[in-house]
C-alpha cells in the first residue's frame, strides 16, 4: 500500500508522521502550481445499484409516516482503523443505505419535517479536484487518492435528493429542528454532532428502521434473490476445490474460494463466512478456517454473498468429504433434515413467528429422545424449565434476512419474536446437531459430527418461498449435487 507520509493529511483520523527530511508537496509552490494543470475530468459517475434510489425514496417514506415533527438524522458511519493508518474496507451502515441507496463514508442524512412529512437531504464530505491542493495532499477526500469522486450535483443526480457540503450539517440540523421537538438520530452520526446539537440517540428512530426493514419491498426482494443466487453458485464453486483443499489448503482454501466468488459476483462475503471440517463442524461460529479438511468427516459450509446493494444470503449445508455420507452421518444428517422441513412448513403469513422454531425443536427432541440421548422425556425437555435437548442446539432456529445478515436486530421483542410472520418478511430457517469431540454425553461414534441446514425464505400472501432451494435437502440430493459439481 502506498504511504502518506509526504501528504498533508490533516483530515485522516491517523496519519504517519510526515518525515522531517522531505518537504510536504502541498508547501512547494512551484510543485502545486505544475499540479494544478494539465488535468482533464474523469468518469465521475456514482456508483448506485439500479433502482436503489428508487427504493430509497420509498424507504423514507415510509419512516416519515412514523415520526410527524420530529427531525431524523440518520449516519452512513466511517471504516475503522486496522493498522496504525490503514483501515478496514467500508461499509455504510444499514438504515443510512436503505434510507438514501448510497454507500459514502462519512455522510450524513437529515429529514426536516414539514407538516405533511419530511424534506430530505444529505449532507456529504467534499471530493477534492484538480486545481485544489488536497487534490494530491489530502489521502481521505483527494481525487488522486481515492480514484474518480462524484461531486454534489452527481450524487443529487443519481439519488434524487438534494446534496450538499458535509461543513453545512449543523446548519441544517439547526434548521431542521428549529420549531420542534429534538431530533432522532439512528446509524453512526459522529458523537460531536449528536452532543452538539442535543441529538436523541436513544435507539427510537434505530428501533423503528429495523421493524419497518422487516417488511421487503419488491426490489429488496429482487436483490435478496441475487445474492443467493450467487451464493448457490459459490457452493458449486467450492464444492470442485474439496479435492485440492482435502490435499492441500484445508478449511481456508474452500474459504478463498467462496470469498474471491463473493468478490467477483458481489460486493463480498455478506459475513465471515464458515468452512468446517470434522471436529470443527459443530462449532456454530467457526470463522478461524485454518484447519485440514478430511475426506472422512463432513464439511459445514455455511456461507452467502453480499450483493453490491449491500443485502446478503445466509445459506448452509453440510457434505461428506469423501462424497458419500457415512452411515452414522447420514443418521444425523436425516435428523437434521426432518427438524428443518417441519421449520420451513411452519412458514407463511399470519402464524406466529416462534411457529418454525417451536416445530424444529419437537423434532430434535424427539429424535435425541429416540437415540437415547436425553436424560428426561421429551415433554420435560421441550418444557420452558427443560430444554435438555439444547445441549446439541443452544441456538436459534432461524432469523429475519436482508441488508443484515441478522437483520431487524434493533426491533423490540413484541416486533420481532412476538409478532406474526407476514408478506415481505425474508428469513432463514436453520437447524442443526452439534456434537463437540469432547461431549462426553455422547457415545464415541458421534462426537465431532455437526450438521446444519439452512435456507432462505420469502414469506407471500399466501405460504412462503424457499428461493435457495436450488440447493438439495436430502442426503442423496447432497450426494449427487457435490458430484455434479466436482465434474
């Protein structure tokens, strides 16, 4: 990575110390002059996914329903500091995106109320051109820097909304809550802005935004169906590299794969995705990927690509290394497979959201019941004082989906668990059996075997569609896919 160190780089929030030995080109006149010329405009067009704006547009009002009189301030947020003066990719934050259908760092969203709903306009740090000194001095904003920068009219172009100097935010915070009540703040608005202006960030406005995102509009829908897609095709991707990773390369050769598919189909793995092999499958978070992958164990995959809109798929599936499910295996596998096909049935508009968890651990439970793992019955394991059979399955079932990979997190309970399913809603439902290697409740055949099953699903007006069921379910089904793909 190219250094900083000559630029002037007041605006990084950690810039190298400029070595005192060379002269900082923004002080060279005659340096500064030569760069002011010979330059001509590049492509400066913004980069926003087809019918975001659109979208967004929609998005807003819909929040402004919500809120009458109050003022909103919503903020994309910036990447945060890796190394010293290197920084993690960018991502904005979610309710700023699905508010504006843009991803610049460092913005700001403010919605003015004006009786019959709110006047939005955003607010953005300046790019710095040719003719500017920053032009090549400033590492954050400078054109030379960070490549071709729309400008304000380009941005209010693409988004339909008014666009201005990020330094005229307080000016329009003021003026928008000037003859009402304080204003609402929701993503990540800079703590000097909200303490300035006596912002309420309390999480009400963040509250709302996340129930309102559990209702998917068409497009949402639309991009929702991409992403998994894509992600269907990264597991055939990953699938003809088991060879390969099974002889050399291991968890994070399958891992590289499916994240340079990510890459290439979308704007990159929607979350830190899972690759688990053997003893490693069961561990429900295995993000570490640095262990071998074994033809004699099975392989957790559990992986979805972000599209460039920023919505994600979570799908999963568990396969034989060697190709073929061992009996035992399979055993696990079948059970897991029957919990997940009661969850999916329980799936549709009007039935309470607990529906698809509640019918995912009765077959759990009874299914451990009948191998004699459970030390109590059934009823008193899926009793609210039991729940033996979590032992195998301390997580949930299944989550809402979208520009989160568990979207809507900020809903309270009475919105989120407590609520009904209804069209619009895109979730996952996933269950599994995670035997850790060192249970010993377990008899030696089952440790260090962990399956899950996952997919994702539109909820209608009538039932529900799984739109990752390109995917096999079954055994065989999973057999027979993996071999298709490794050809």
């Amino acid at each position: 990575m190219t250094e900083i160190s000559t630029a002037a780089t007041a605006s990084m929030p950690s810039p190298t110390t400029p070595d005192p030995r060379i002269p900082k080109l923004g002080n060279i006149p005659a340096f500064t002059e030569y760069m002011s010329q010979g330059w001509g405009t590049p492509d400066r067009t913004p980069p926003v996914v087809a019918g975001a704006a659109a979208a967004a547009e929609h998005h807003r009002a819909r929040l402004s329903a919500e809120f009458g009189d109050r003022a909103l301030v919503v903020g994309a947020g910036t990447a945060p500091v890796r190394a010293n003066d290197t920084y993690y990719d960018f991502r904005p934050d979610s309710d700023f995106y699905w508010l504006t259908g843009a991803s610049i760092e460092g913005a700001v969203l403010v919605m003015t109320p004006t009786g019959a709903g709110h006047d939005a306009t955003l607010f953005i740090p300046a790019p710095f051109f040719a003719g500017d000194p920053r032009f090549f001095t400033n590492a954050a904003h400078g054109e030379m820097w960070v490549g071709s920068a729309p400008d304000f009219s380009d941005w209010s172009e693409a988004l339909s909304l008014p666009v201005r100097p990020l330094d005229e935010l307080d000016a329009g915070i003021v003026a928008a809550q000037r003859s009402g009540p304080t204003a609402l703040a929701a993503g990540v608005v800079p703590q000097e802005v909200t303490a300035s202006h006596g912002l309420d960030a309390g999480g009400e406005l963040g509250r709302v935004c996340s129930t309102l995102r559990m209702i998917k509009d068409d497009w949402e829908i639309a991009q929702l169906r991409e992403a998994v897609d894509h992600s269907i095709s990264g597991f055939a991707a990953v699938l003809r590299e088991v060879p390969t990773a099974i002889r050399s390369g291991g968890e994070r050769w399958l891992q590289g794969t499916f994240d340079r598919h990510a890459r290439t189909h979308g704007n990159g793995a929607g979350y830190a995705t899972i690759v688990g092999s053997g003893k490693h499958a069961p561990t429900l978070h295995w993000v570490r990927c640095d262990g071998p992958v074994l033809e004699d164990a099975v392989l957790l995959l559990d992986m979805g690509v972000e599209t460039r809109s920023f919505y994600t798929a979570d799908v999963t599936r568990t396969f034989p290394g060697s190709g073929t499910f061992s009996p035992i295996q399979r055993q696990v596998h079948d059970l897991v497979e029957k919990s997940h096909r009661a969850g999916l049935a329980a799936v549709g508009p009007g039935k309470p959201w607990t529906d698809f968890h509640t019918a995912s651990m009765e077959v759990i439970a009874n299914g451990l019941h009948d191998w004699g793992l459970l030390p109590v019955s059934v009823d008193e394991a899926l009793s609210p004082q039991g729940q033996h059979h979590r032992r195998y399955l301390v997580c949930g079932v299944g989550h809402h989906l979208g520009l989160d990979v568990h979207d809507c997190a900020q809903s309270s309970y009475e919105d989120y668990q407590g609520a009904l399913m209804a069209p619009g809603m895109v979730l996952t439902v996933e269950p599994g059996l995670y035997f850790h290697e060192h249970d010993l409740t377990l008899p030696p055949e089952l440790r260090g075997i962990g399956v899950r099953l996952e997919d994702d699903i539109v909820v209608t007006a009538t039932c529900s569609d799984v739109i990752s069921d390109a995917l096999p379910l079954d055994a065989r089904g999973i057999e027979a896919w993996m071999a298709q793909a490794q050809k």
